[in-house]
C-alpha cells in the first residue's frame, strides 16, 4: 500500500515564517487553525536511542542526543528535526526516550518498551528505597506490581509476533491495556492531592501512562480499528484533562520537593503527552478518508530506516 508521507524538509520554510504551528502530532494553519499535516517520528529515532546513544535530558541539544553515534547523515537530520520543532526541549527527546509516547505513533518496538519499563521499575525501587514517607495512596495502589503487570502484557505483545492468531493476542492485550491505564490514572489522581508530593513518583506515573496509553493506540491502530483507536485516544486525553485540573502549577509548586521549577517541568511533560493524545483523532480520521489500512500504516513509520520524521498530509495529494 502507498501511503503520501513525505520528508519535513517541504515545511521547514513554513514553519520558520510562522505559518504553521505544532499542536502535539500535527501541524496547523496559524490563521485558520486548519489540520495541516501530521508528525510521525520513526524507527530511526528510536534505533538511535536503542543502540547506546549517550543522552543528557538536560542538555537538550543536537549533539548530547548524537553522543556516541558519530554519524554525519543521522546528524544533519536531527538538525532539521530540531529546525521543525523548534528546540529539542519542544520535541521533548528525553520524554521520548523514557517514555516511548514519541510524536504520533510511537514507533518504538515492544522489546525497547520492554526495556524502558525496566528503567521505571528501576526508579520505583529506587524512590521507595530512600524516601522515608511514602504517599498513602503510593503504598495503597501497590505501583511496581501494576508496572510488573503493564510489563507481563507488552511481553504478551512481543510473543504475538511469532503466533499465527496474532490478531487474537493483541486484542487480548488491548483490552488488559485499557485496564492498566485506568489504574495508574486513579492512582496519580490520589497522588497529585497529598499534601506533599516527591518530583519522581509523579515523573515515573507521567512515564508509565505514556508507555501504557501509547502502546494501547498503537495496538489498535496495528488492528486496523481505527474507530476504536479514536474513541480511545479521545478517553486517554480527557482523563489526563482531568489530572491536569487536579495539578494546577502554583499549587503543584508548594506541594512538589522542587517547588516551582518542578511544577514547571511536569506541568509541561502533562500538557505536551496530553497535545500528543488530542492530535490521534485527527490522524485517525485522515487514515480513513484516504484508506489507509491502520497496519500497513504502523509498520510503514516503524520500518523506516533513513528519516527520522515522516509527515502525512492530512489530504491525500
């Protein structure tokens, strides 16, 4: 199947002159607020990540996300990567890289799931080991078992891989998903109430409902329920609405262990998941109009081997 995809460098001009804005996946028409085109990041961003560059979240430049990889040609195109987005902070790599969510569907492979939920098991352990008073409601929602549990059905997703009645599997998974999902938004909704809140707890719940929910889309997309994949992109959003009403910043900042500054950064880590979820409709929508089978469509981002970003128009050419 020939899906219209085409290289970002056609938009870079207009998105420079200010004609066109990003809104999580997608790219709008500043005057009209008119769906432009939708983002798709690749297999390549991902590949980078998987074999061993050295990233500094902090950083947030070209060449701390390059590291180790020294290769001219993947360089100069994450330099038109940060030219699109306008600065790797706004493209969020380190958001990418321990939470898979990514830009539109994640292309991120279930084994590189796999390992960045052991990341967050990891972290867990390591929140409950030195913080001496743990939140009620952390202990309450028993959080490293649900990871263990999110963790159990992605490996059910990889194993599917290799069945025959794969389509069966992922349904099973999809659904079992939606259930995860549910549970760590409760649980971060009671989190976010404490009287105080440790930085890292809710950075590691912001992580697992990025690997959970994206990770769900992406199933269904594989399905080819588009239908299911909107209407549940559309729940994800509105329930990360919800825990967004529930952390306003000035709050968060006497709450949270690193006031203000903190607030700051989960505030927007919320906000920018919460774009990306809010903009799967729309794709959803122009995979139908222009008949674009959800499978072909998933493996085709994840397969990409040369371009780190793909766009698809949102009118078939």
């Amino acid at each position: 199947m020939s899906i219209p995809f085409v290289i970002p460098a056609e938009y870079l001009g207009r998105i420079a002159g200010g004609e066109l804005i990003r809104y999580g996946a997608i790219l709008k028409d500043a005057h009209t607020g008119q769906i432009v085109a939708h983002l798709q990041e690749t297999g390549v961003v991902q590949n980078l990540l998987k074999t061993g560059l050295s990233l500094n979240p902090a950083s947030g430049s070209v060449a701390s996300l390059i590291g180790v990889a020294q290769n001219v040609m993947i360089s100069k195109k994450l330099d038109a990567l940060q030219a699109m987005m306008g600065t790797m902070q706004t493209l969020q790599i380190a958001t990418l890289a321990s939470s898979v969510i990514g830009i539109g569907v994640t292309a991120a492979g279930t084994a590189l799931i796999i390992e960045r939920l052991n990341v967050v098991g990891k972290t867990l352990e390591e929140i409950e080991g030195s913080v001496a008073s743990l939140p009620a409601k952390w202990r309450e929602m028993d959080l490293r078992n649900k990871i263990v549990n999110l963790k159990t059905t992605i490996e059910r997703l990889q194993e599917a891989e290799f069945r025959p009645d794969a389509a069966f599997v992922t349904q099973g998974v999809e659904e079992r998903l939606a259930y995860i999902f549910d549970e760590l938004h409760q649980g971060t909704c009671s989190i976010v109430l404490e009287a105080e809140v440790d930085a890292r707890v809710l950075q590691t719940m912001l992580a697992a409902l990025s690997l959970c929910g994206s990770t769900q889309i992406k199933s269904l997309l594989w399905l080819d329920m588009k239908e299911a994949a909107e209407f549940r992109a559309r729940q994800q959003c509105s329930k990360l609405q919800d825990l967004a009403f529930l952390m306003p910043r000035d709050v968060m900042a006497d709450r949270l262990d690193g006031g203000e500054e903190q607030a700051l950064r989960l505030s927007q880590d919320c906000s920018e998941i919460r774009m990306r979820l809010a903009s799967q409709p729309a794709l959803v929508r122009s995979l139908i109009t222009q008949d674009i089978d959800g499978r072909a469509f998933v493996e085709r981002v994840q397969d990409e081997d040369g371009e780190p970003l793909l766009i698809l128009p949102a009118r078939a050419a």
